[in-house]
C-alpha cells in the first residue's frame, strides 16, 4: 500500500468578492519534503495555505492529512493537528517580548502565574539548535524584520508542528540569513518534518526544494521535480511567458548633483551608539547608486533621517540645491519619492481603499481637491486605474479593495506604481523588490533604469546581492553606520562585495572636516588587527 501524502489538499476552491483565489487547486505535500509554491503575486499561494492553517474556509474541496479527511476551522485546529506557519506579514503582539510572543496561546501556569523560565529553556535550546539567535526579552516594536522573522520560525518549532508553512520566508533576510535559513529547512526535512514553501525565487528553490507546485492566476498549472526542470521552465510556468533574467541598460551618463549628504550622523533607538555615522556622498542626475549591506548596518536608520522620520544628529542634506535638512515630510515629498521598507507602516493606510492610497501624498493638490476642500472622487478614481493598469496592479475589485485585501505582492506594486509617477528628483528604493515575482521584479528595474535614463537621480538600498550587481551604476557599501567602500558594479565581484559588507575590507573613509573621499584599503591580517596597505 502507498504511503499516504502528509497534506493532501483535493479542489480546494475559495472565493473572494470580484475574483476566485483558488479555483479547483490540488496540492500534495509527501512526508519529509520540502514542496515549493511558486506563483505570480496574487497567484493565490498565500491564501491556499491559510485555508491549510484554518484561517480562511474553502468554499468547495477537502483537505487530508495522512490520508484522513480532516476539518480544519481556525488555526488552533491546525496546531493540534501538527500544521505550523509562518506568515509573510508577521502575526506578532507589538508590544509583546519575544518569547511572550513565542508562547502566546500555549502558556504553562501554575496558579494562575504564568511559567517562564521553563519556556525560556526551551526557546534557548531551540535557538541554538537551529541557529536563530534571538534576544526573548526584546520588545516586537524594537527589532529588526530579520529577528522578526527568527521569532516567528522560533513560535511554530516551540509548539514541535510536524507540517511547516513558510510563506515568503527569505522576502525579510539578508543573503547569509537566507542560506541560514535554507539549512534550518534541509536539518528539519532529515528530522522527518514536512515543509511546504512559498517564494518567488528560483534559485531559492532549485537550493533547497525536492518538488514545486506552480500556481497562475489561481488556477493549478501543474508540480514537477526541481532536480529536472530549469529555472527558465519554472518561470515560464509561473508567468506564462520568458521572463528576461538579466538587466538590460546603457551605460549611465550622470550630470548634475542632486542630492549631497554631508557628515550625516542619526541616532539609534536600539542601542546608545548612532546607528548612521558620519556620512557623505553624492547621486547625481541620470545615474543609479546602490547602498549595499548586511541588514541592520544603518540604511533603515539612514532612509529615515534622509525622508525626515527621524531627525539627525548631525550633518547636512542637500536636495537640488536646497538645503532640506530640517525640511518636513511633506516639503521633502515634493522633490523625493520614497518606496519605504516597511510598506505595511510606512507605505499604506491598509483599511483605506486602493485609490485612496495611490493619491496619499497628493490627495492635497488641485488636480485632486476643489477649492472648497472636497475630495475629487472621479479624478482619483480615474487616477488609481491608469496605474493600475500601467503597473498590472492586480486586485478583487479594483481601486475599490480595500489595501489590506490585496496580496503583499501587488500591495508593494501599487506603492511602486505612486511614488515612480509623483514629479520628483530623487527616486529613494528601499527594497522595492521585495516579496515580487520574476516577472513583477523584471518590471521594477525597468522602471528604475527609466527614471534614470529621464534623468532622475535613484537611490536603491538593497540586500538583494543579485540586485545590487545588476542594477545601479555605483555601489556604497554601509558597515556598522559608516560608507566603507565605493564600488563598480562591472569590476566588482559577489565575493569583493561580501568583504565589504562583513567589515573586512574598505576602501573609503571619509574627512569629517572637509568631506572629501579618502581611498585606502584595509585588510584583516593573520593576527587579527587592521592594517592599511
């Protein structure tokens, strides 16, 4: 007799208002694989595994679990019945530490108090176990996405789940996180586990997948074995035509400077150091310049004294001439489009409608105002739609969804899609291609080059190490707050740049006094001190 399938999901079909998510899928999940969801964003792969988990209710098919018919209601039911998942957009209590977040809804008490320290053992053991170091007494609200996203790994092994859902797990990490990560998932299918995985990206599954499931447009289109099928097939499955995998450009011609940072300095809220320190540079018209490096290294804190979230500490922004240093968001909006890293805190207003977000910073302006203070609903309407369409921004209903319907994917498209048609100077890109599919990420560095080809000036901040080699014209590596290295990207390779990136080499330091760039080099010598060569 046939082993039977972990998880076998038979025609699930599950509908939302204006559109089938799922329509008629089939999925089977053999015990001790790792079994990839490949799909276009808004494919439907998130929403086939969260009615797997009990979040959502198929209006049609069954699922199984080692051949039994089972029903699942909520994710309690899932829990018990061994399913765990980690989500794209974390489930976490803000306000909650790590390990009460890891323990929420399982808590041991006795006598009505709860029982930490026994908990704290077990979190400890399993971080070390598996190479998750996390701080448990770290409130959600003040670390990384990264940690986040080792908190949210740490909740579903700490309930000892036999199925793992993974959905959009690597969108969040840095290269060498990722390739941790994949090692978790290799230790815990020789465990005997059974991983499900939802991504975008196929090197990530020719790593680390046995077989994949190709999802477009909700419909199945079909699951074959990652060994013997090429990256090129897989992404003609998942978006139904080539996808172009290598970036296209001219060689850059930059003009005029734009923006000029000099002797930055922001400080940290997670430490007594400054997180940015004593930074300068200059982007140009007409040219794209990539600040790389290890998440947590400074950019997130740079972007927000650069957009005016955070004040600095010290230093001078310089933005077409005009010194913005003390400029407020709004002022600065109107010479700077920023794609923000967090587009859940600082892209959206995820219970408004779709069209309300695209005009959020210009819902102000004429062509979108009258005279008396009302909202010109038929121009943001028409508005939101042109984009829409020009971007593929995929939703239920249209400019009508409300933003937290949409996929996470087509939710970063729609902020792509406003901030690259605001008038602006600057183009900031924090991670603008994070959780997108091929096709979706081929269509982002298009638009990136135009705005630099339009003679626009963009500055991308990438942990994508295939990005940050492909796209800008110039790479600045940040380590520990400061520019360590001046890079180009057609001289450069992987190896250099991850020097760079883990401090151990540099070949720019900064004059505090008068901002000019000083190369040298500094390489870590056998006994461990720095000399400079």
């Amino acid at each position: 007799m046939d082993t039977p399938y972990a998880i076998e999901m038979v025609n699930i079909t599950k509908r939302f208002p204006g559109i089938i998510a799922n329509d008629n899928i089939t999925l089977q999940l053999r015990k001790g694989e790792i079994h990839a969801l490949l799909g276009e964003n808004g494919a439907g792969k998130s929403t086939l595994m969260s009615v797997l988990f009990g979040l959502y209710q198929a209006e049609e098919g069954v699922i199984k679990k080692d051949g039994k018919e089972v029903k699942i209601n909520n994710p309690n039911d899932a829990n018990d019945l061994g399913i765990g998942m980690v989500h794209q957009h974390f489930k976490l209590v803000q306000c909650f530490t790590v390990l009460e977040n890891i323990i929420l809804g399982v808590e041991s008490t006795k006598n009505g108090v709860l029982q930490m320290e026994e908990a704290r053992k077990k979190v400890k053991a399993l971080s070390e176990k598996y190479g998750l170091q996390v701080d448990p007494d770290a409130k959600i609200e003040d670390i990384t996405v990264g940690m986040q996203q080792r908190t949210e790994i740490l909740k579903m092994l700490f309930r000892d789940n036999e199925i793992l859902i993974f959905d959009e797990p690597t969108a969040v990490l840095t290269p060498q996180e990722i390739e941790e990560l994949m090692q978790i998932m290799r230790n815990l299918r020789a465990e005997g586990k059974s991983i499900l995985f939802i991504t975008h990206k196929l090197n990530e599954i020719k790593a680390v997948a046995d077989r994949v499931t190709v999802l477009r447009r909700g419909k199945y289109i079909g699951t074959v074995d990652v060994a013997t099928t090429s990256k090129e097939e897989m992404s003609r499955m998942m978006v139904g035509r080539d996808v172009n995998m290598v970036v296209d450009k001219a060689p850059a011609h930059p003009g005029k400077t734009i923006l000029k940072v000099e002797n930055m300095t922001v400080a940290s809220k997670m430490h007594a150091n400054n997180a940015v320190k004593n930074v300068s540079f200059e982007v140009h018209e007409g040219e794209i310049v990539c600040i790389a490096g290890i998440d947590g290294n400074g950019q997130t804190e740079f972007v927000y004294g650069l957009t005016g979230m955070e004040p600095l500490v010290d230093g001078k922004i310089t933005l077409c001439d005009e010194d913005i240093t003390r400029w407020s968001i709004r002022q600065r909006s109107k010479l700077l489009s920023h794609i923000p890293e967090d587009r859940h805190k600082h892209g959206l207003v995820l219970d408004y409608p779709l069209e309300y977000n695209m005009v959020l910073q210009r819902y102000y302006q004429p062509e979108f105002t009258s005279k008396a203070g009302f909202l010109k609903r038929p121009e943001i309407r028409a508005y939101s739609e042109r984009l829409e369409a020009e971007h593929d921004v995929r939703s239920g209903q249209g400019s009508i969804t409300i933003a937290r319907a949409m996929s996470g994917g087509n939710q970063q498209k729609a902020i792509i899609a406003r901030e690259i048609d605001k008038d602006h100077k600057l183009l900031v890109a924090v991670q603008p291609t994070r959780g997108l599919d091929v096709g979706a990420i081929e269509g982002v560095h298009r638009n990136l080059i135009k705005e630099r080809d339009n003679g626009r000036a963009v500055l991308l901040i990438s942990l994508e190490l295939e990005e940050v080699m492909n796209v800008p014209d110039r790479i600045l590596v940040m380590y520990e707050g400061e520019i360590v290295g001046e890079l180009d990207p057609k001289k450069t390779t992987v190896e250099e740049l991850g020097l760079y990136m883990a401090g151990a080499k540099r070949n720019v330091t900064v004059n505090a006094n008068t901002s000019e760039i000083e190369h040298s080099e500094v390489v870590d010598t056998a006994a461990g001190r720095k000399e400079e060569k």
